[in-house]
C-alpha cells in the first residue's frame, strides 16, 4: 500500500498550535543545556549558537536575534517548494524560538551542567520538538526546509539529510571550540537527528495539516 492511499487523520487548529507552542519551548530549553555548556549543534541552529560564543560580549546579541537573522534568506525557498501555509507556520515557530530562548536564558539558572548531560539532554529536547514540527507541517527554517523538502520529493529521510550537513557545521566549528566542545556536541547532534531519523518515516505517521 502507498503512503499516500493511507488514511490520514487530520489535525485540528488548537493541535497545531498547542504542537508549536510546546515544540518551540522544547527546542528552546535545549537550546539553553547548549548555551550554558558552550555546545554547538547543526543546521542555523549551530549558526546561530557559533556567533553568538563569537561575538556576544562585543554585540551583546544572543542566540535568539542571529537564529531569526540567519533564517530570513531561506523564507523564498519555503514559499516556492513548500508553499505559504508552511512557509508562514516556520515564520512562526522560528519567531517562537528566537523569543523562548532568550527568556529561558532568565528563566532556568544551572549552576552546574555536566557536558555530556547538557548534549544528550538539550540534544534530545531539540529532537523531540522538532519532530513535533514536522508532524505538524512546520519545520525550522533554513536546512530543515531543505531535509523536508528532498523527504517529500525523493523519499530522503530528513534526519539523515540533516545529520551530514550538521558534520559539515561542527567541522568548521573545531576552529572556534575546543576539541573536547565539539566531542560532545556531535553526540548531541547525533542523538538530535536519531530522535528525527527513527520516528519520521513517510507512513509511520500520516497525520495532516
């Protein structure tokens, strides 16, 4: 049977935005585990953190103003290959994130974070919301349109799309963080893009938006 003879069941407005309230947070507070243990991810998220570590004390700009920043140049190619309902949905949830991150920075004080805790944590909350996202036809900009994109077209799983941009990102990152930083973020990004890659296979869950 093909995915798309499958019955879908479709979600409900209060479902979508209750899934993009609660994944928006998630990825948020893990971005936060990030932030305070000095670890990077892929994708604009890893972007967004890496120029932040570089560039905070003389800007003062946090994660939040370059994660939304970097994401605008990507908006075009949401609208032409995934359309407007999608397009405005990641507008949204980039916007959300953006916000969560810089208040969770007030809202949750660590006074001490092991790293390997802080990556397979904030690795993990980052992964389970964004496959709230996706579930929800909603994605969070940048390389993430361009997982879902090649998922939706050639049947490329998205987590696995993701996860080699993401080396690529963390490889560059070796010149800005030291060796053992980087170490523990690859076990983040990979338990991030696992979480993705093992649960959001065409057909496993066909539920619309």
């Amino acid at each position: 049977m093909r995915v798309e003879d499958l019955p879908k069941d479709q979600h409900r407005p209060y479902e979508d935005l209750m899934a993009m309230l609660l994944g928006t947070f998630f990825v948020a507070l893990g971005v936060t585990f990030y932030t305070h243990a000095v670890l990077l991810t892929g994708s604009t998220a890893g972007l967004a953190l890496l120029l932040s570590y570089m560039t905070s004390s003389v800007t003062g700009w946090g994660f939040g103003v370059y994660f939304f920043a970097i994401n605008l140049p990507f908006y075009y190619l949401a609208v032409k290959r995934m359309g407007w309902s999608f397009t405005l949905r990641t507008f949204a949830a980039i916007g959300l994130v953006s916000l969560f991150s810089e208040l969770t920075q007030g809202w949750v004080q660590f006074a001490n974070v092991p790293s390997l805790y802080a990556a397979l944590m904030g690795g993990a909350l980052m992964g389970i919301g964004m496959l709230m996202l996706f579930r929800h036809r909603t994605s969070l900009g940048g390389i993430n349109i361009l997982a879902l994109y090649l998922q939706d077209k050639h049947g490329l799983r998205a987590g696995y799309v993701q996860l080699a941009i993401d080396g690529i990102i963390l490889l560059i990152a070796l010149t800005q963080l030291p060796l053992d930083r980087v170490g523990y973020s690859v076990l983040g990004a990979l338990t991030l893009n696992l979480i993705i890659a093992l649960n959001h296979k065409p057909g496993r869950y066909v539920g619309v938006s």
